[in-house]
C-alpha cells in the first residue's frame, strides 16, 4: 500500500467514530496516507449507519457521489448496513468492496489487497504517518464494548452489531494511552450498552473501567459517550469528584410514556429517567445532561407524546436529538399494526423539536457568565483575525478570537454570549 491514499467518511455514532479510527490506525501502518479529498484518493471508505432509512439513502447518496467525483478510486463500504443488506449495496456498481462489521478486524488487510494486489509488499507507516491518517489532533473514540443483548422492538444494532461483549480493561488502558502518547487530549469512551460493560469479564464493571483509566493513564479529559438511566448509580457518580471526567452525561429517553416504553421494551420507566437525572445534576456541577427521543413509535397517542413533551421540560435538559420512528425490516416494531400517520409523525417531530431547540438556548443562556475549559479544535481566518473552535467540558461547541496557536491546547474561557448553538468567549489573560 505504499505510496496509496485513502479517504475515510464515518456516519452515525461514536462507535463507528471508534471504528473507522482503528481501521485508519491499521491502515497507517499498513502505509497508507491520507487523502485531503475524494478527488485525490485511491480508496474511499465508508463506515455507514443503519439506525433509520434516512442513514440507508445517505450511505447510497455518499457512494454515488464519491465514485461521480472520482470514478477511478476504489469504493469500500462497510459498517452497519453492510452488515444488514451486504447483498443490496454489492448490486450497487459503484462499489468494489462490501464488508460488514464482522470483517472489520481483516478490513484494512482486505484494502490493501484489493487496492495493491495480493503480491504487494508490506509497507509499514511512519508514527508521522500514522498520526496523520487518524486526524485525531484532539479527540479519540475509545470503543470499550460491542453489540447489545437487550434488543430494543424498534432497533436493528443487535442484528448489525451481534451479542454484547467487553473489551478487557488492559487493553482499553493501553489504548487511550497510546492517544494520549500521539497527544490526544480526550478519549470518549464509546460502546452500545456502556452500563454493561464488565459483564463478561471478572469483577469489573464501568465504574471499575473508568476508576483505571483514571489512576493508569494520563489523558487531560475523559467522556462517557452514554449511559441508560438504569446504569447510573453512586458508586459511578462518586468517580466525577476527579475533574478530568467531562461533566456530560447523554442518557437516552426515548419516550416518557411508560406505556410507550414497555412497548419499545425499554428497561426504565419515566420516573426512573427523571431521578436519574436528578441523581446526576445533585452530584455533578455545572453539567449537561442530553438525550434522544424517538417520536411516532408504533401506538404512539397524542397523549403519549405530550408526556415526552413534558419529561424533556421536567429534565431540563441541554439537548436533545429528535428522531421520527422509522421501521427497521427484522425488528418486531416493523410488525406492529398500529403505526403513526406519517403527517401526524412530521407534526410531533415539529413541535418537540421547537421545545428542545428553547431547552437548548435555556441552557445556554445560564452559561453566559460560566468560565469552563475548553478544548480548541480548529481555526478559521476572519476579517478580525483567526477565529477558534472548540468544545467546553460539558459539550458546548464554543468559539474565541485569537492570533495564538489554540490547536489541540485546553484553556479556561469565559462564556460571554451566544449565537445559536455556538458559545462566544474570551479566554482571560489571552
């Protein structure tokens, strides 16, 4: 693979953001650089979601304009839709390789092979080069967990993603370390059922996990990517007296109908969300709690709805993500009688997403004033000089002017203002 590029394009969540990650790690070493556009590259990848229809069209629109835009480069397409319908984007002839999350461990040896050719020497990347491939600069996913056992009616990750499996502690320790050696500066710990995690291995669990990372490593900041209600407990919360633990927890709601809940074979009732998140917000200062909520599930009434309305107002929450139910061929849901009129569905998506966007601006409306530290990401060049990017420690995607080098470094910044979801700051004494 020497002297060959490639592309990486990862849709839906963090676990794929761990993914492709991995994947650019073996394929630096492997020798691959990176490629700074379709245009310029041999191979492209795609890492896509199958979580509703919409992430389906997306992976075939992305496809499809990769190979318009470079018809000469190799299409790779792998993650959860390959696992689901392999047969379907094979009939796609803009592909040339379709590869499932179970071949994702051979997939960089399967790249290599088809973009060089099964005789081609092994070529091994530079630490240069690997750094460059993984782009990390700042932020690296951490899978520390597969798969899902609990096999919710309306999802299709057990089917994609296969039985729930931890990663040992060791190996997530020698991991975030070797980040943290190529200067990554935060670790999101990433995985399908995190409050799970440990449950195959011998006396450990989250709490035990995150205890490790934090005595054994010495990564500045470490996120919990998400945690069922279900799975917060004090023991775990006890661990946020250490400020290197982000101060933001995502825990999903779903519905805030229990009947609705029950149905979609949730393991919580709204009450036990709502002092979950009580729990969270006595012990934890200054954080954000965010959610999903799904709208129109199958059975769904006016008045279920509304009481999702209310649960997200009653939780105060910062942000919430708002997704119409879509039907996942192979779950149960995809079965149930009673589905919710699509214009009824577009209705319900509109109105929670109107109270969700003036929870978000509440929320940060009480962070002006707030100095938070925040992990710069990025510039761009302004009329007033170079604008910074970056993103405090509860998740707020917060920006500041300055000539200085902010690339990958943490600093305090004061919250002074906002435009839409984007904090404006000073960092003081800069």
């Amino acid at each position: 693979a020497d002297g060959l590029s490639v592309m990486m394009e990862t849709h839906g969540c963090k676990l794929n953001q761990a993914d492709t990650q991995l994947l650019s790690r073996e394929l630096g070493i492997a020798g691959f650089t990176v490629a700074q556009s379709i245009e310029e590259a041999d191979v492209y990848v795609l890492n896509t979601c199958t979580v509703t229809h919409v992430a389906d069209r997306k992976a075939r629109q992305a496809v499809r304009a990769a190979k318009r835009r470079n018809p000469n480069s190799i299409v790779v397409v792998t993650g959860c839709y390959a696992q689901r319908s392999p047969d379907d984007l094979a009939s796609m002839p803009e592909i040339d390789l379709v590869a499932g999350n179970v071949s994702k461990p051979s997939l960089a040896g399967m790249i290599g092979n088809l973009a060089s050719g099964p005789d081609s020497a092994c070529a091994v990347g530079s630490d240069e080069a690997l750094a460059q491939v993984l782009r990390i600069r700042s932020r690296a996913m951490v899978k520390i967990q597969e798969g899902c056992d609990q096999v919710c009616a309306y999802c299709i990750v057990p089917t994609v993603r296969g039985r729930e499996r931890s990663i040992p502690v060791d190996d997530i320790v020698a991991t975030a370390k070797s980040y943290a050696d190529m200067g990554c500066q935060e670790v999101v710990l990433t995985g399908t059922q995190l409050g799970s995690y440990g449950f195959d291995l011998e006396n450990t669990d989250i709490a035990d996990l995150v205890r490790n990372l934090l005595e054994r490593t010495e990564v500045p900041r470490i996120r919990i990517s998400s945690l069922q209600p279900q799975d917060i407990s004090d023991d775990l919360l006890a661990l946020w007296n250490d400020p290197r633990l982000c101060p933001h927890f995502h825990v999903p709601l779903q519905s805030g109908s229990d009947s609705v809940l029950k149905t979609m074979r949730r393991r919580y009732t709204s009450a036990e969300f709502q002092r979950s998140i009580r729990q969270v917000k006595e012990v934890v200062p200054g954080v954000a709690v965010t959610a999903d909520a799904i709208v129109g599930f199958p059975g769904e009434t006016e008045s279920d709805f509304q009481e999702t309305v209310s649960a997200c107002i009653q939780a105060g929450l910062a942000s919430v993500h708002v997704f119409p139910y879509s039907i996942r061929p192979g779950t149960s849901a995809a079965y149930f009688d009673d589905q919710v009129d699509p214009t009824v569905k577009s209705g319900r998506v509109k109105e929670l997403t109107a109270v969700v966007d003036d929870l978000a601006r509440r929320f940060r409306e009480a962070s002006v004033g707030q100095t938070r530290p925040v992990l710069w990401e990025r510039a761009t060049s302004s009329d007033k000089g170079m604008v910074w990017q970056g993103l405090t420690d509860n998740y707020l995607r917060t920006r500041t002017q300055s000539e200085s080098d902010l690339a990958n470094r943490i600093t305090l910044a004061a919250l002074e203002s906002f435009d839409g979801d984007v904090m404006n700051a000073r960092i003081p004494g800069g």
